[in-house]
C-alpha cells in the first residue's frame, strides 16, 4: 500500500512539472487582431475651426468649413488591416486674397497607440511632398475618427473681407 501511495505521489508531482512546464513558443499560434475594427474608409464629415468662418462670403458664418465650400468634399482616410493607410487630402489653399482648391493623396503605415475606454488613439505616418514625416494622431470612438491639430493654419476673411490664412486649433472628424 506505501508503495502505491508513493507511486501516485510521484505521478502527481510529475503531472504538476509536464504541465507547468510547457513548451512556450508560440510561433505556431494565430496573432490576436488588435485592429479593433479600424480597417475601413473614413470620409471627412466636419471641418471646425476655433471660431465661425464666412470664407464663401455670404454673410452666414459657420463653425464647420464644409458648410462654406466643397474644397473638402472627397477627403477620405482608408485604413488596410496591413497597417497601412491612404490619406486622400483635400483642402482650400490661400494666396493673395484668393482661395482655390487643392489636393493630395498620401500613404503610410498606422499603428495603435493606446486605448482608453472605448476610445483608440491611432498614429498614421506618411511623408509629405517635402519628403518630412507628418504624424496624424486621431482618437477613434464608435465610427469616427477625431483629429485635433493645434496651430494649424485655415481659410478665414479678415475684417476688411479678405480671404487669409488663420491660424488656431482645427478639428478634423471622419466618419466610416
């Protein structure tokens, strides 16, 4: 009987070491999607500047630029689940008291970086015309992305109802 107590008091304690002692790699597992359901197409829905612009100077201002030209219409950030992104940048450019339309497409890779309730922080990359890295962080809750740019230059009228460039926090929200 002591015999037997022993051996099933080995075979325990062997079955303790088999299991706590485990293979750990884990090159043959599936990595977990941390995407969080970002991969998609995110059009711009709302362009807000610090204070109310009139820039198709018709006497009604508005907080939301969209609402005063269509410069901004088909701006679109697409998120690939590679990491990867297309920035279709569209936008008023301002010189001389006239306002025209511009546009560019840029890509680049995006990454997670933090996550706070139910709120992701992304940081998507891309190299501008100057060949200069420019980093977008955006704030994902829901189906929008929000983009908060302080000091960022934006179409305004001056008091004498010129068209110039402004400067102050600018509020990009994109919506998939």
């Amino acid at each position: 009987m002591k015999k037997m107590k022993f051996l099933f008091g080995m075979l325990a304690i062997g079955g303790l070491l088999f299991t706590s002692c485990n293979n750990d790699d884990d090159s043959n597992t599936t990595p977990v999607d941390t995407s969080n359901g970002i991969a998609g197409a995110y059009n711009l829905v709302e362009f807000r500047t610090p204070n109310d612009t009139d820039i198709n100077r018709d006497g009604t201002p508005h907080p939301n630029q969209m609402s005063e030209t269509d410069c901004y219409n088909d701006s679109k950030l697409t998120f690939n689940a590679d990491n990867t992104f297309t920035y279709a940048y569209r936008a008023v450019n301002v010189a001389d008291g006239i306002g025209t339309c511009a546009s560019a497409t840029f890509t680049g890779t995006w990454q997670i970086s933090g996550t706070s309730g139910s709120t992701v922080n992304l940081a998507a990359t891309y190299q501008n015309a100057s060949n200069q890295n420019v980093t977008l962080n955006l704030s994902k809750t829901g189906n929008r992305l929000t983009q908060t740019t302080l000091l960022a230059q934006y179409p305004n009228v001056n008091n004498d109802n010129v068209l110039v460039n402004s400067i102050g926090t600018v509020v990009l929200v994109f919506e998939k």
